[in-house]
C-alpha cells in the first residue's frame, strides 16, 4: 500500500493479503427483519397457489387483490398506439422526458381533477409516476427518521410496511402493531370514522375512499383532520386512488377541496383503478408549494423542492407512450368510457353487496369505492373465513386482519373481476353459508 496524497492506494498484493483476513459481510438493514409475515397479498397468493397445486379441477375466482379485469378504454388506447408511431419517426421520437412529467399531462390533471373542483392545484405542483403505491412508500424519503406516524386501522400495509422498513418503528406485538405507531381504529363501533390522535403527531395517512373498508370521509370529517394538522404542524398523507368512484356529491374527491388543506397535506392520485392502468402504470402527487416541514435545528424548508429532487434523482419518468393515453382520460370520449368502466366495477360492488345481504351478512361500503367489506360469519378469524371460503366455494377474498389488528373479524371482496365471475361468485357464497 501506499499513500497519495491522503489517500491510501492498494496493489493486487496487498488486496490479497486483505482477503485473507475474516471480514463482517455486508450489514442488511435490520428494520427488514421485524416485518414477521410475509406482505398480505403475496401470503394470499401462496396460499391459492398451494390450493390450486392439490385441487387441480377448482374453478378459483380471485376477489382479492384489487387488480382491474376489464380491457383499457379505447381513447386511451388509441392515443397509446398514435404515441407508438410517433416514437418510430426520427422527428417525432422522444428520448428522456422530464422526470416530473410532460406538461400536456399535467396541466389536464391540474385543469380536470383539481381546478374543475375549486381546488387551487397548479401543473407544477404535480409529479407524475408509476404508481400511488411507490409514492406512498417513497414520500417518506424526505421526511426525518424521529416523526411520529399515525395511520387508521385497518390501513393499507404500504403505509406501515413502508415506516417499519425505514425504521420510524419498534417490533410487533401479538396483534401485529407496531410500537412507536400511533394506531386510529375505523370499525362499526365509530361508523369506520376514525378518532383524531389524543396527542401531538408528525405524519398521518388519510386513505378515502378507504382501502380496504370502502366507506368514504365527509366534508366535516376531512375538515376536522385538517384543522389538526394545521394546530399541530402535521403533514397529512392522503391517499385519494379511488376518488373516481365516489357518487355522492357531498363527498370531497380531493383534500385540496377542504379549507386551509394545502398548507398541510400531501396527495396520491392514481390512473389504475380510474382507468384500469394497474398494469400499465401512471399515477401522480401533488405536493403544494408552500408546505413546509422543519429541518433539525428548526428552521422551516419547503417539501416541494425536495421532493422535486428527490423524484428527480431517483426516478426517470414515466413513458412517453403512457403519459398520452393518461392524457386521453381527460378527452370527451375518455371520459365517457372511463365512467361506462368505473359504473360496471360499482354495479360489481353493488351484486356483491345485495348478494352478501341476502346471504344474512352484514356488509360496508360498495357504494362510493370498489371494495366491499363483511364480517365473518359464525365468530370466525378472518384468516379462517378465507380458508373457508377458498377450500368450500373455491373464492379468493383477502382478511382484514392482514390489514391491521381493528381489521380482525372482518373479509374485503373486490369489485374488480367481470360480471359473470361476480356473479358466480355470489352464488357460491350464499350457497355455503345458507
């Protein structure tokens, strides 16, 4: 070895001789290990996979994880295919695009979804990605590791999941929260309305129309947790992915739309369940200029510039191809076909629901969102439900108790599959628990 300038420099012998001597390995990041349980949803397809393998004759109907069945509509696909020829000509081809998204698509999201509904939400305040999902997780990258989470319960495991593997938790108790987590139970016994926290809060997630209850948030409500958070410096997470299936006109679609909200809150907005973009993948957040958190030493910096860095250093973009039949959502025809998809998933969410009713069971949601959510029947656990239901009438739900302990004693059925699967589906149910 020598030294250059500070610096030391190692020849081939000296890397060997350094090989010879037992070195720790690579240190993993330990906040990994106290997720106990695999992630709910791939626990759900091991288990149907496993059904499957040994039943090979079961005709399985997966009602569980909310992917879209339906093809994409036809404006969003014919401007998909004009993109396509686009990206075949030299003059029209596009290489690296801005990473905050091209502008056609963010001033139609700012325009339709934001300022159609008196919500102040500027074009440049709108950072489109592949997904709510990673938004959801990776927003936490310019917050601190000492804040303080609150998340309702049942929540959608991103959000827990997400603080335990950044470390903002302790380990899991027998029901499965978190220590250091500030837990809002949403059950019957509150009308699926959550509590504000009983003490201060740094972080709070806000999902509505909620995952996996389907049951939505009032204009009150929404305005209650806004004047929280503006009392007690928190920043509001809000998930809004399913706000195209809200019906009632009393219900906010976007948090933007309650008084003072900007000041205070963050939101996810997603094309997947909109427009059946699961698998297609196009989302944005809208992060306000002017909200601000604080640094350590106390001094306020605004989150829009880190975030804007933070997107800008880790992701590339969304694909050109995808933002123009994003955009084509927003055209005469895209709308139209974009309300035909989300009116069948709901007409889904209503055989579901008149079909469990009948059946005896007590059932939430289903009118405002794609999800309808039961009790188990008979004092079972929602994990005994699931078995029950996959092994006697060969249907695939998920348990609430996968996600969170308040989601104990209850099951989610989606909305998202086709009518006739649906409707099969019910049949079956009300068959096995006549």
């Amino acid at each position: 070895m020598v030294a250059n300038g500070g610096i030391d420099i190692y020849n081939g012998s000296d890397i060997a001789s350094l090989m010879t001597v037992e070195k720790p390995m690579a240190l993993v990041n330990d906040n990994y290990l106290k997720l106990k349980a695999g992630y709910l949803f791939p626990e759900i397809g091991r288990r149907v996979a496993k059904f499957a393998a040994e039943n090979p004759g079961a005709k399985i109907i997966r009602m569980g994880i909310g992917d879209v069945t339906e093809p994409l509509p036809a404006a969003c696909r014919e401007a998909m295919h004009i993109a396509v020829d686009e990206m075949g000509q030299r003059e029209t081809f596009r290489g690296y695009g801005p990473e905050q998204g091209f502008d056609f698509l963010r001033n139609a999201i700012a325009t339709n979804d934001f300022q159609s509904r008196g919500a102040n939400v500027a074009a440049d305040e709108i950072f489109v990605s592949d997904g709510s999902k990673c938004d959801t997780g990776n927003i936490l990258d310019i917050f601190g590791p000492n804040n303080v989470v609150a998340v309702t319960d049942p929540v959608y495991p991103v959000y827990v999941d997400t603080n335990v593997m950044a470390g903002r938790t302790g380990e899991s108790d027998e029901s499965g929260r978190y220590a250091g987590l500030v837990y809002l139970p949403v059950t019957e016994a509150n009308n699926f309305t959550p509590d504000l926290p009983s003490g201060k809060v740094d972080l709070l997630y806000l999902c509505y129309p909620n995952n996996p209850t389907g049951t939505v948030a009032t204009r009150d409500t929404l305005k209650k947790f806004v004047d929280y958070a503006r009392a007690n410096d928190t920043i509001i997470f809000f998930d809004a992915a399913y706000e195209a299936y809200i019906t009632d006109p009393s219900i906010p679609h976007s948090i933007y739309e309650i008084e003072g909200s900007r000041d205070v809150a963050i939101e996810f907005r997603s094309f997947s369940k909109t427009a059946g973009f699961t698998g297609t993948r196009c989302a944005f957040t809208v992060v306000p200029k002017g909200l601000k958190g604080k640094t350590a030493t106390g001094e306020s910096v605004e989150l829009h510039g880190l975030w804007n860095r933070r997107h800008s250093t880790k992701f590339n973009g969304v694909s050109y191809v995808v933002q123009r039949g994003a955009e084509a959502v927003y055209s005469p025809a895209g709308r139209e076909q974009v309300r035909a998809l989300i009116e069948f998933y709901l007409q889904n969410a209503a055989i579901l629901c008149q079909g469990l009713r009948d059946a005896g069971q007590t059932v939430y949601g289903g009118t405002n969102a794609p999800y309808v959510w039961l009790k188990t029947p008979g004092g079972m656990t929602s994990w005994q439900f699931f078995d029950h239901l996959l092994s006697k009438a060969n249907v695939v739900g998920t348990p609430g108790s996968g996600f969170g302990a308040s989601g104990e004693g209850y099951f989610r059925l989606s909305a998202f599959n086709s009518r006739a699967n649906v409707e099969e589906a019910v049949s079956r149910i009300k068959q096995l628990l006549k």
